[in-house]
C-alpha cells in the first residue's frame, strides 16, 4: 500500500512540474508570441477581473478570470479572455 502512495506523490509531484514549466501556447488557433520580444515561451496564470460593484459587496470570487501568459524572456504580460491551448 505504501509502495503505491509513493508512485502516487511521484507522479503527481512530475505532473505538477511539467504543468508549470513554460510552453508554447495557442489562441483561436494561432500560436502566441510576445509582442515585444518575439518569444514563443511562456508561463501561464490567471488572473481575476475585478468589477466595481462585486468588489463592494465583497464578492470578489463572484468575478471572472482571464487568462495570462508570461513571457520567459522579457516578463510582458499578454492577457487573454479565451480559452488558451497548450502546445507542448
């Protein structure tokens, strides 16, 4: 029993790591590159949108997410309301 647990965390641990090593990534079907250094690699993240209203009725987790890249090279942050793709 203990024997699977450990292949368990080992797996999951490696699944964890690869999930948040940059990658290439796609919109709508057209690869990303950073617009300012051409950088096809990126980490990707979320980001909350905060709206007035939600915000003062403390109800933030209400808010919607969009999705962020961030360039390896430079560190710009592309901002995308679509669903993005992962390449690698």
């Amino acid at each position: 029993m203990t024997k699977n647990v450990g292949k368990f965390v080992k797996l999951f641990a490696k699944n964890m790591k690869a999930g948040k090593a940059p990658a290439r990534y796609a919109v709508n079907g057209l690869p990303v590159t950073c617009n300012h250094c051409s950088s096809d690699l990126f980490e990707h993240g979320e980001a909350q949108l905060n709206t007035a209203l939600l915000s003062f009725l403390d109800l933030d987790f209400a808010n919607r997410s969009a999705n962020i890249l961030i360039c390896t090279q430079c560190g710009y942050v592309h901002w995308f309301y679509n669903q993005i793709d992962r390449l690698d």
